[in-house]
C-alpha cells in the first residue's frame, strides 16, 4: 500500500477575545489561558498591552482569595465562531 502525504493548513493566528464588565476577571482568566497555550501546546501567545501592564493573574503570585471568588462568581459564557 502507497503511503500518502496529507497536508493540513493551519491559520497563521488565531484571536481570543474576553469581552465582560468592569472588574469580573477577564485580566486573570486571560492570563491563565495564555499560560495554557503556551505550557499545553507550545504556542506562541501575543498579549495586549493592556494584559502586559496589568499583573492580576500573572504567575509571580497566586491569587488571592477575592480575585477567586470574583472568577468563580461569574458565569462565562463560551463561544467558538470561524470566520
């Protein structure tokens, strides 16, 4: 049996977009799935400015005791849309 070269395109980047109110984690729960891209799958991950400037969630500390409950307290909703 011949042996067949399958080649996948895959995109050059995706985008992961954490859309929610003033003060409901999106910073730290952002910051914990870029850790998980990177440790999981070797990904290259691209923050925003805004994530660099702003260390809640950053792995040079664990969280603190309201910043869990605050993600805890928020119901995230999920979505996957291809474009």
């Amino acid at each position: 049996m011949a042996m067949i070269e399958l080649k996948i395109p895959t995109p050059d980047y995706g985008d992961i977009v954490i859309v929610g109110g003033t003060q409901i984690g999106k910073t730290i729960v952002a910051h914990k799935i870029a850790k998980m891209l990177r440790e999981e799958f070797g990904a290259q991950v691209i923050e925003s400015q805004d994530m660099r400037e702003d260390e809640a969630g950053s792995d040079a500390r664990e969280l603190a005791e309201w910043e869990r409950k605050m993600i805890k307290g928020t119901c995230w909703r999920m979505h996957e849309k291809g474009i």
